[in-house]
C-alpha cells in the first residue's frame, strides 16, 4: 500500500469520518445552487425479492405466478389475492401483460401514477448479454461469484467481486473533478449506514454521518468543546519527524474540523423537511434531507448518498418479514419525495434503489433463494416517471431468461443503469466509459430522465 493510500484508509478508520482539505471545502461555497443535483441510493441488503415486488396483474399472467408461489402466498398475513393488489399503469409494449405493487407499497403506487417514480425492469450485474442457452452451453461470460451475498453486494457498487478498492459512485464524483465541474469536497459522498464502497473514488472518500450528526469516536464525545484534546491533536503532526504521522496527525486535525463545520450546519438548520417514519431507513433518509438542506453551507454542487436497510435475505419467514420490510420502504420513500417537494429540490434530487440481487421464483417452502437480475425503483421530479423501463420477465419456469429456479437472468446491465443517473449528474460520455468500461457491450442506457 502506498503511503497515500495509508493515509486515507487509517485516517478515515481513526476517526471515523472522512478526510477532507478545508481549504478546498470553504473554496467550494461560490458553486451556482441552480447547477445542484444529488443522487441519493437505497441499498436493500440482502437480496429484494423482485417476483414479490412488480406481481403479474393480468389474469392469466397473475394465474401462473400463483401456482408457483401458492404454498409460501397463503402464509401471508396480507393476502397477495389480485383483488388486494395495487396496479400501475403498464407500457403498451408489454401487450396484455399488466403488473401492480404489493398492498404495503401505496405510496410508491401512487407516486408510480403520478408521474414521480418508475420501475428499472431485470437489473443486474453483466459482462455481455447471456441467455441461459449460452450458460447451459457454457460459452457464457459471467461475473465471478454470481449469488454470493458480498460478492454480488460488491459487484453492484463497483463491478467487481469483493475485494474491489473504488466504486461507481465515487469515480463519479472523480469524474465531475476532472471535468471541471465540481471541487474537490469532504461532504460530496455520504453514507448514513454501509454502502462506503460504492462511494469511494481515487479523489472521493466517503463522510459518515450517523443519527444525523457527524461519525465520530463516541469516547472523544465527552470531551467535546475541550479546547485541550483538540491542542492535543493538532500538536501531534509537530512532535515528530515521521513523515506518516505527521500526515495522520493532519488528517485528524482536518477531521475535527470537517465534523465541527457539519454539525455546526447541522444544528443551524431551520428548513423543515417534514415528517419521517421512525424506522431505520426514514431516519437515514431523513438525515439526507436535512443534509440536503445545508447544502450551500457545506459548499458542494454535487452529492451522492448512500443509505440502507437490511432483513431481505428472506430464505425463511418471508410472508411475515418481507411484508413489513416492504411497508417500511414505502413509507420512507413517500416521505422523503414530500421532503424534496416541500424544499423545492424534486428536480434537483434523484432516488435510486439497489440490492445485492433478485430471488428465486420457485420457493423453499418458507421463502425463496438468491437470484440474479431484480427490479428497482427511481424517483424525482426530473425523471420519465409512471413507466418501467427495460424488460419484465413472465412469471414462469423454464425460459431464455431463466437461469434456474426462476432466477432472472439480467437484462439491463448495472453499467447501463449506473450511466444514466451519471448522465444526469453531469458526467461525460468519456468518463462514463472509464467508469464502466463493458458498457459498449450493451444497448443504450435507459432514458430515466426528461
């Protein structure tokens, strides 16, 4: 490791929060609010079930996903019968085809009617386009470590299995950097809870926010407005001759400071952003609000925040787990595009989930197993919204696109998903091509946006 690299990763571990050069923030704060846009993503750790998230509508397409699924759909509390389900309005390609929402997702459904989010269709990691002909014949180029839960989590925040050092995210914000649109910032990639590699850039480090206050070493917390530990600190860079320590000694010094300026922003803050569900993610997403708020006082033009919850691992108990999961993502969601409506920021902000991969449409008799190629969510005033992009599998057994046991082999490639919302942030086709460099092995990227 070189002694660059040393110094951002210990830094970052010593003080739980990232590194920052003040100068290059406090020179960022004459950025143009009009030029601000923010991506803001929901990681669903575990693996979201997508054959229990977009459901056949249509009767006869509704018949044969029942059939399959009967024995784990009569455990749910909340019955899956077509007659609970909530519909969205379905593209005319899909023919008779019609899809609908769980009854514990009213918000999404209705934000879906209105114009404010869409469905990304059958998304996962991908080399090439496959189908199962040419994995069954094994001519196919696959990524490493298909259905491994820290594989596939890696996989989807960088393009490779884990182990990988920088994320898309993060080389985003370094492409910004490049381009001349946007300064270097400690606040420009946040993370409320994990998702640190899809943050992390050569030039970008992710900036922990936690409760919605900066990171920090809960010890340290007992001394804060002690103006001797932070003399303490500030002193070590000058009582040796290490070049190393006293790096790390500025890089701590340069962290008080990054977490005193947040939460000093913080705390000044007066803007409501509304009401939040008290669960874990509506409090992440309500800190991002709030962030979203001192956004001039942090002095960045761009951001990219991660948050996320977990629980979707559902191998057993998924009619009594996933139901709930998907309520508390709902209303989450639902209160975090108020937020942004309130604040007048729809345009400026765009919601993306994610998720280790898809499951099984066969069941194991109390849930389903890893899958592949799942469906997701985009949200925001900019977007094309009430429409799916991409492609739907049917819910059947046994096709071109099924990679066994129902797990959908992807359509749309992370890379093709990842380069629209980067579009849409500023970055140029170039540096889009340095950033995911299979993405002219696919078709065109999805016109998310308007």
């Amino acid at each position: 490791m070189n002694r660059r690299n040393f110094i951002k990763t210990a830094s970052a571990g010593v003080v739980a929060s990232s590194i920052m050069d003040m100068g290059q923030v406090l020179a960022n704060t004459q950025v143009d609010s009009n030029e601000y846009r923010a991506l803001v993503c929901v990681f669903l750790f575990g693996g979201m079930d997508n054959h229990d998230t977009i459901i056949p509508y249509d009767a006869q397409s509704y018949n044969k996903w029942a059939s399959i699924r009967q024995s784990l759909l009569n455990q749910y509390v909340t019955k899956r019968e077509i007659s609970a389900l909530l519909p969205i309005t379905t593209p005319s390609r899909f023919g008779s085809r019609q899809f609908a929402l769980p009854p514990e997702m009213p918000s999404i459904a209705g934000l879906y009617q209105q114009g404010k989010l869409s469905v990304v269709g059958n998304v996962g990691p991908l080399l090439e386009n496959v189908n199962a002909t040419s994995i069954r014949n094994e001519t196919a180029n696959l990524p490493s470590r298909l259905f491994s839960h820290n594989d596939q989590q890696s996989t989807w925040m960088s393009g490779k299995a884990e182990g990988a050092q920088y994320g898309w995210a993060g080389k985003f914000y370094d492409a910004l950097i490049n381009q001349g649109s946007a300064k270097s910032n400690t606040f420009s990639a946040v993370t409320t809870a994990g998702g640190e590699l899809l943050l992390t850039g050569t030039n970008t480090t992710p900036y922990h926010v936690t409760d919605g206050k900066a990171a920090t070493i809960q010890a340290l917390e007992f001394f804060e407005g002690n103006d001797a530990v932070d003399a303490h600190f500030s002193a070590l860079g000058h009582q040796t001759n290490n070049l190393l320590e006293q790096d790390l000694a500025s890089k701590i010094g340069q962290s008080f400071e990054a977490n005193k300026m947040f939460n000093q922003a913080i705390s000044s803050q007066t803007t409501s952003v509304g009401e939040f569900p008290k669960t874990g993610l509506g409090r992440q997403l309500e800190s991002v609000a709030r962030t979203l708020a001192v956004r001039e006082q942090l002095g960045t033009n761009r951001q990219i925040f991660v948050v996320s919850m977990g629980g979707f691992d559902t191998h057993s108990g998924q009619a009594q787990s996933l139901p709930k999961l998907q309520s508390a993502l709902d209303g989450a969601l639902g209160a975090f595009n108020s937020a942004m409506e309130s604040m007048g920021l729809s345009n400026n902000v765009t919601l993306f989930t994610a998720s280790d991969f898809g499951r099984t449409l066969a069941i194991n008799g109390d849930g389903t197993d890893h899958g592949w190629g799942a469906h997701h969510f985009v949200m925001g005033g900019a977007i094309n919204g009430g429409t799916i992009f991409g492609d739907i599998p049917p819910a059947e057994l046994n096709h071109e696109l099924d990679a066994g046991s129902g797990r959908l082999i992807p359509t749309m490639s992370v890379d093709q998903y990842g380069a629209a919302l980067g579009q849409w942030l500023g970055i140029s086709d170039s540096e889009l091509a340095q950033v995911f460099p299979n993405l002219n092995n696919f078709g065109a990227s999805p016109a998310l946006f308007a």
